[in-house]
C-alpha cells in the first residue's frame, strides 16, 4: 500500500514538473509574440492547474507520513519531494511575473 501511494506521488510530481515547464515556455514565447493568447493561456488556465498541484502534492505527502510513518529511503524520498514541489511553485510563480 505505501507503495502505491509513493508510485502515485511520483506520478504528481512529474506532472507538476511538466505543467511547470509549459508554463515557462508559454510564457518566454509570449513575450516576443505580438498575440498575448500565450501569456493569458498561463494566467487564465495553467496557473490554477499549478495551484491545484501544489496543494494535492503537499497533502500527499503529509498524509503518507501520518498513516505509514515511513523510513529510510522512502521518508528521505517523500521529504525531497516536499522540496521539489516548494522549488516547482516558486518557479510557478516566477512563470506568472513573466507573463504579466
């Protein structure tokens, strides 16, 4: 079971990290395009998404941690992941100044 939930937190964090990379894209090509659809499109739509996922990774995480208490490997695991989805959103945020 634990393993599983690990499986699917992994699952998240790549997606966010792939919603993140569109949305700086998005964002940079927006920039040097006379059509603004990029950079409302990373307003509008992908930033909620990205909102969405830190917030359901966050919980995953926590929940994991009260319900397996885990050790080792998978506990450095999950608490790198609680990094990178901290690293993720702050670069989010930084996608959103650039589109603004």
């Amino acid at each position: 079971m634990l393993g599983e939930k690990i499986l699917a937190l992994k699952k998240n964090i790549f997606e966010y990290a792939g919603l993140i990379e569109k949305m700086l894209d998005e964002s940079t090509k927006g920039i040097f395009s006379p059509e603004k659809s990029k950079l409302e499109e990373v307003l509008n739509n992908l930033e909620p998404r990205a909102n969405h996922f830190e917030v359901a990774i966050e919980e995953m995480c926590i929940n994991i941690i009260a319900q397996y208490a885990p050790k080792g490997k998978d506990l450095r695991l999950i608490l790198m992941i609680i990094e990178m989805n901290k690293d993720l959103e702050r670069t989010g945020d930084h996608t959103v100044n650039i589109a603004q």
